[in-house]
C-alpha cells in the first residue's frame, strides 16, 4: 500500500511538536513542560502512582517513587557543545513493588540511566546532534509522566528555513523539536536506531511490540506558520518509516482568528495515514497481523484566551474507518509511544490510536489562575469502539493483533481526566505539586460480562527544580 501525506491542523499555541493537539494530557504541557534549557538542570521529587484495574487483573496496583534527573551541558565552543544527563527513580518500600510504572519491573526496586550523551554542533538556524537524546515529535516522543523520560539514539537535525531562533535556544537539554520555535518554515529530520524506554534502564534495538533486533526509524518534519488574512495559520507535516512495521504520514493544521480583545475563535483538522512498511523483513508476525492499513480523521474547534496560550475549551472529535484483514481491521502501528495525546480525542489512558477503528468526541479544557500558578485540565471524552475488548489494548495474542476472546461490537466506552498542578515558588522557588486522575469505563453489551469495569489511575508528583 502506497501512503500519502496530507498536511492537517495543529494547536500553534503549544509549545513541542510532540504534543501538537493534546490539551487533554497534562504529562507535556502542564507537569514539566519541557526539560529547562539552562545549562545545568536538576530535578528530585516523589511519585505516587495508583492504577485500579477492575476489568481484566481484578487488582489494584501501587507504587511511589522517590527519584530526578541531572542534566548538564557545556559551553559551546566553535558550535561544538556536549550534552549529558541521568536519570534515576527507586522503590520507598512504602508499597509493595506491585506496579513497574515507576521503578521497572520486579525484581529491579530501582532505574538508573544516563539517558543523554550527545555531541551537539550549532550554527545559526541549524543544529544537529548524535547520540542518546530526547526528540520530541508527534509519535516518537520523550513522555515524561515518569522519572525516566523516554529517549532514543542516533542523530537528529532542526533548520529553520525563515525566521531564526534565539541564540541561546539549545543551549540547554531541551528535546530537539520543531514546535517551539519562532521561525516562520522549520524542518526537521532524525535517523533513530535504539531507544530506552520509560520503564527500563538499557537501551534496546526493539520496541513496545517486540524484543527483536529492528532497525528502528526515520522521520521528516516539516512546520510552517504565517499571519493570513487577519488570521494565524499553522501547518505541520511529519514522515515516519518504522522499519519492519510501518509507513505513516501524520499531518496537523490550525487557523485562529481574534473575535474580540484577547479571544480568539481556532479550528483544527489532523490526519494519520499508515500502510506497512514495504521492507522484506517484517515483524508484524509479533502482532499476529500480516498489514497494517489504518487512517484517522479528526478535528477540533474552540475557544482560547490571549493572556495564557494554555487557556482553551474545545469540542474534539476524531473518527478511524474499517480496513479488514490488516491489523485489528484497521488499528494504527506506533512502536515508539504510548498513547502521548497526539490525537484531539486521547486521554491518560485511552485514545482511537489505540482501540482502532471506531470514533470519538467530547471536550477537553485547560485554565490557568493566580497569575499561572495553578493550571488545570478537564476532558469528557466519549469512544465507539467497533470491536471492544472492555478497554484492554495492550495485548495482541488474538487474530489480527486484538486481544484474545469475543470482541463486543460497537462497545461504548468513556473516559474523564482531571488535573492540576500548583506552583510554590512562593515557598521555596522551583517547588511545585502536582494531581491527574483519568476514569475509564466501557459500557458492555449483555452477554459479555467478562468485560468488567472501570479503569482508574492517579498520579501525585512532589518535585522540587533546581
């Protein structure tokens, strides 16, 4: 299958490509928006994680952390400049080592890494680096919901064609991305051949779907945005080849216009266009899948506030159509994210990237008060899943990659997050606290009550930057 790229809408107001339209996941845009690009960054905090499975492992799970991060980046010299950090979260004993969210799976009470070690070279509009890094693209990302954010290595590149950063841009650790700059046409370009994951503390050839040695990706970038006609519009466009798996084209596009003083009306269209990959070695055997053809549709129109970029209330809607015979008859291939709110319609835990073919809507906000301070997110996401398992997606044991077992046709399934995080600088500066609460039940159909519900999963943080 040949796949086509098409240029879609996107939130111009965030701040990294990685999270082009997701108002509705706190991880990127309110907990740490991005890792500090001053020349030494430090993090220690505590992490409590609570996720409440009362469908398919009947069990509550638990697990607090204490962990950070220490970055570090030289002075440049002749554009040349070296970046190195490391990461680390350990088990209090406070839990059980129930949950391998924070520390990694048991019988590791701990992670430890040096997630970071590159060379950077910097020359007005252009930079390039090789080695362990943080990216930050639409579905190869740094996700930073846990200590260890996930990182990859090989070597990436940012040209901003017209219009030049600021001169101290990456002088810090900053993921290389394309969404925060002020440039009117950026592009960007990576070649990635391993990665390390949130709960792991090596880096591997595989990915979330297979152990095996891959070859891992490419991707392309490209952004553009331009004043029209009293409006704000945005484009971007983004190429990926995860070898062995998958060829997709995700595109993203905004226009915004003023409606009155410090209110502006936007409107959004994104789209995800993926076939198989067309190299001779595939690994789509460890999804029990023979192809991959899957296409997302989505859109999103709402309100935001000029006085904070993070202030906005939309209705979102995204829509996936049925390809049978591929995998999960139409479901979308990403090795190298979860579901990080790239889609209008994701939610903490759940998200169409996910379920596959089916459709979503709903409304997602966020708010900032007390001059920023406190930031807050609420969404009400409502799903259509054409073949329903009771929310369980990570297993691909069954027939086209769903899970084993009767799937419930058209299962009706909703999900509500809320969220808040609190600046208390007041006290001691760099200190802040944070709370995400995501609620998932899907509503089955008689007949099928193995399907039991609902999903919950909160996150405390306690972190102090230094």
């Amino acid at each position: 299958m040949v796949v086509l790229c098409a240029i879609g809408l996107g939130m111009s107001t965030l701040s990294t490509a990685g999270t082009p339209s997701s108002s509705l996941i706190p991880s990127n845009t309110l907990i740490d928006s991005a890792i500090s690009n001053s020349k030494i960054s430090a993090m220690l905090g505590i992490i409590n994680f609570s996720y409440l499975n009362h469908a398919h492992t009947r069990q509550d799970t638990h697990s607090l952390a204490l962990g950070g991060h220490l970055y570090v980046h030289s002075p440049q010299f002749a554009g040349f400049s070296l970046g190195v950090g490391g990461d680390f979260a350990t088990w209090t004993g406070f839990y059980q080592h129930e949950d391998p969210e924070l520390t990694g799976p048991y019988p590791s009470h701990g992670i430890a890494i040096v997630r970071q070690a590159y060379l950077q070279y910097h020359h007005g509009p252009f930079i390039i680096r090789a080695g362990r890094q943080f990216i930050d693209t639409p579905y190869a990302n740094w996700d930073d919901y846990t200590y260890n954010p996930r990182a990859f290595t090989g070597i990436s590149a940012v040209v901003d064609i017209i219009g030049h950063p600021k001169d101290e841009q990456w002088s810090g650790n900053s993921p290389l991305a394309i969404g925060g700059s002020p440039a009117t046409l950026s592009f960007m370009a990576a070649r990635i051949y391993s990665y390390a994951s949130r709960f792991s503390a090596t880096f591997t050839t595989g990915n979330r779907y297979t152990s095996a040695h891959t070859n891992g990706f490419y991707v392309l970038g490209a952004r553009y945005q331009t004043p029209f006609l009293g409006n704000h519009l945005e484009l971007q466009v983004w190429d990926y080849h995860f070898y062995g798996f998958a060829n997709m084209c995700y595109g993203d596009a905004e226009i915004s216009r003023p409606i009155s003083n410090g209110v502006f009306l936007f409107g959004n269209f994104q789209m995800v266009s993926e076939g198989s990959s067309g190299v001779s070695t595939s690994f789509l055997n460890a999804l029990n899948a023979d192809s991959v053809d899957a296409h997302i549709y989505g859109g999103r129109i709402g309100v935001k506030f000029a006085r904070n970029y993070d202030d906005n209330v939309a209705l979102v809607a995204d829509y996936s159509p049925r390809n049978y015979n591929s995998f999960r008859h139409g479901g979308m291939v990403h090795p190298y994210n979860d579901i990080s709110g790239t889609l209008y319609t994701t939610t903490m835990q759940t998200g169409i990237s996910d379920y596959g073919p089916g459709y979503a809507y709903g409304i997602a906000s966020n708010f900032g008060f007390f001059a920023n301070r406190l930031k807050f997110n609420a969404s009400f996401i409502r799903y259509l899943v054409r073949y329903g398992f009771g929310g369980s997606v990570y297993s691909y044991n069954g027939a086209y990659g769903f899970p084993t077992g009767e799937a419930v046709p058209n299962q009706k399934l909703w999900s509500m997050d809320l969220g808040f995080s609190y600046d208390l600088s007041s006290i001691l500066n760099g200190l802040y606290i944070a709370d995400y609460t995501d609620i998932s039940i899907a509503q089955n159909e008689a007949g099928y009550a193995h399907y039991q519900n609902p999903y919950f999963s909160n996150r405390f943080y306690f972190k102090y930057r230094f």
